[in-house]
C-alpha cells in the first residue's frame, strides 16, 4: 500500500493512497473523505507554499468524490475552512497587560465578490493581530499583584517560569517575521512570503523544546503557523479566480 503524510500544525498522520483509476487516467489519488476522517474540517492543501488542487476530469469538473493526487515522498499540509479554524488571539505569553482593540480606521471598504469580501475581513483581523504584536513587544515582564510572599524564610510559593533571553529572542523574530508575511500577502507578493513563511518555519523548530514545557507559547506560535497557512490559501483562491475570469474573456474573445 502507498500512504501520503499529511500535517495539520504540528500533528502528522499517514493516510492510504488509492490506486489509479480510469476517471483519474490511471494517477493515485487521496479522497477528501479519507482526510476528513483524520482532519475533519480540512478543505484545502498546500505542498511547499503551493495549491493542492482537487483532481479534475478532461472538461475541467472536479472528480467526485473528491480527491486530491497523490504527491509522493512530500508532506501535505492541511489547512482547515475558514468558519471553523481557530482564530489567533493577540500574545499573552510574558505580558499581563490587556490591549483593548481598537478598529482599524486606515482600512478602505470595497466592493467585491462575497469571497474576496471575506478574505478582505480576515486580512484586516490579521491586520489589528499585527498592531497588538507591536504593543506588546516590548512590555516588561510584570508580577502579579497578588502574589503570596512569605514574610519569613524562603519564599516557596511557585512562581511562572521565566524565559530566556535566547527564547524571548526567537520568540520576537518569529512575531516580526509573522507581520512580515502579512505585508507581502496585502501586497500580493506571493514568492516574498514563501521564503518568509519558511524562515518563520525553521524559526517554530528551533523553539520546539520551549514550547513541549511552555503551552503558552506553544499555542501562540501554532496559532500564527495556522494563520499564516490561511491567509495564503486565500491569496491563492484569490489568484485562481482572477485567473478563470481571464480565461473566461480569452474563450469568449478568441
């Protein structure tokens, strides 16, 4: 039997591929249905920054049941529907402090297909994400008020951990890389934010031992990897639509 990996943050798992068939020209193939029985809410794929389209026929129509090709010796990821995948709440790793959100008064209203609609609201969440994580950058590390101290002797009541400078470091990167790859994406630089997302991925390994002990930081960082994986599936959908229209014109025109 032939299996496909597939990687939804930091969760792997093997998923049997289907041998070729007459409707796929002989090509193997995953079904949807077998992925949402890992992933339930999966509904697109990315392979190395890259669209993982579902298979279609000779007239363009997407094979049913659903199902994408078999991508040997690569790891697929998984990327959840946008009403049901987790949303990135600004950073309480170090900081205390509460930010109240305030809207967004720069961004432009436009008019668009209900699709581009909902990826310009996504964005601007992404957006308000960005300005939180640069108030809360550089917030020192506060203590809390109420915290009981003995009044003689050592002091035994457990304390959070403190981070390492090292950590607090990569940690910050990584925040500075995340509003990087937001920027290319409003901007529609799609080759810029592969590499960024990459940086940021090397970034997310060298702080796996810090987040197997710290679970703040382990939610922060996998909730902006999934944001990052959303916001460019959207570029991506995007893209393809803008693409179908052109050829829409070039067959009617030509």
């Amino acid at each position: 039997s032939l299996w496909q990996v597939f990687r939804f943050l930091e969760r792997t798992a093997h998923i049997e591929v289907g041998a070729g068939v007459p409707q796929t020209d002989g090509r193997a193939f995953i079904l949807l249905e077998d992925i949402q029985n890992i992933f339930p809410d999966a509904r697109h794929f990315l392979c190395k920054g890259r669209n993982v389209g579902f298979m279609m026929d000779r007239q363009g129509n997407n094979i049913l049941p659903l199902r994408i090709h078999h991508l040997p010796g690569m790891t697929i990821d998984v990327v959840l529907a946008a009403d049901t995948s987790p949303r990135l709440n600004a950073p309480q790793l170090y900081y205390h402090q509460q930010y109240q959100e305030t809207p967004s008064t720069s961004q432009q209203e436009t008019s668009s297909t209900p699709q581009q609609e909902t990826v310009s609201i996504q964005q601007k969440d992404a957006i308000s994400i960005h300005q939180q994580l640069q108030l809360q950058r550089f917030q020192p590390q506060q203590e809390d008020e109420h915290e009981y101290r003995r009044p003689h002797g050592p002091d035994v009541t457990p304390r959070r951990s403190r981070v390492s400078s090292g950590m607090n470091n990569r940690y910050i990167k990584s925040l500075t890389l995340f509003e990087t790859f937001i920027k290319h994406i409003q901007d529609g630089q799609a080759d810029q934010a592969n590499l960024i997302r990459d940086d940021f991925r090397h970034h997310f390994d060298s702080l796996s031992v810090e987040m197997a002990r710290n679970r703040a930081l382990q939610q922060q960082m996998l909730e902006m990897q999934q944001t990052m994986l959303e916001l460019q599936q959207q570029s991506l959908d995007r893209l393809a639509i803008i693409q179908s229209r052109v050829q829409a014109i070039l067959v009617q025109n030509y």
